[in-house]
C-alpha cells in the first residue's frame, strides 16, 4: 500500500478542479448551442409542408389549413417550447379521418414521434 504525500493530495485536487470545470464549460456550451437553433413555429410550418404536405392558407376568415389542395379542419394545438426544444402536436381532420402529428424540434429540425 502506498502512502501518500500532501503534494499527491493537492495534485489529485488540482486535476479534478480542471476536470469538473470542462465539463460545466461543455454543459453550458451545449445549452447555449440548443438555445441558439431552437426552431420557431414558422420553422414548424415549413417542415410540416415538406413532410405532410399540409399548408398554412390566409384567408379572409383567418388562417386555414390545406392538405393536396383540399382543405382540411384543423382541431387542435399543443406547443410546449422550453427554450431549447420544442415539442408540437397538432389535430387535424379530413373526410371523416383523423390526423395526429406529433414532432419534437431542436438544432433547427423536428422529428416526428
């Protein structure tokens, strides 16, 4: 068994102060790089066009929804944004079918779930 020495106690000190300052120094960088490129839901809307094919569509009563040219009912909306993610669902209904969309965003993209 080896014995140790005041200069080993103050080195093993010092290393894992360096070590635990790393790793703060890259959870911070990290949250900040997520909140940076959280998506906005006008981002959500793009992706919901490239994915769905469903359209946001102004029109004099407001905004309406369009899937393949047709229109569809939209029900309902969650959005949940924590500053560094978002996560959406969305109802929607068309000719007697329902569709839930449920997606989580961050780093700028959603993924569906």
């Amino acid at each position: 068994m080896r014995i140790r020495n005041n200069a080993d106690w103050k080195m093993e000190r010092r290393v894992m102060k360096i070590t635990i300052s790393k790793v703060i120094t890259v959870c911070i960088l990290l949250l900040v790089i997520l909140a940076a490129t959280c998506p906005t839901e006008e981002d959500y809307y793009q992706w919901l066009s490239a994915n769905h094919g469903i359209e946001r569509v102004y029109t004099e009563m407001g905004q309406e929804f369009s899937r393949n040219g047709q229109i569809i009912d939209w029900k309902s909306r969650a959005i949940r944004s924590a500053g560094i993610f978002m996560r959406v669902k969305d109802r929607y209904a068309q000719n007697d079918m329902s569709l839930e969309i449920r997606s989580v965003g961050l780093l700028n993209m959603f993924f569906q779930y």
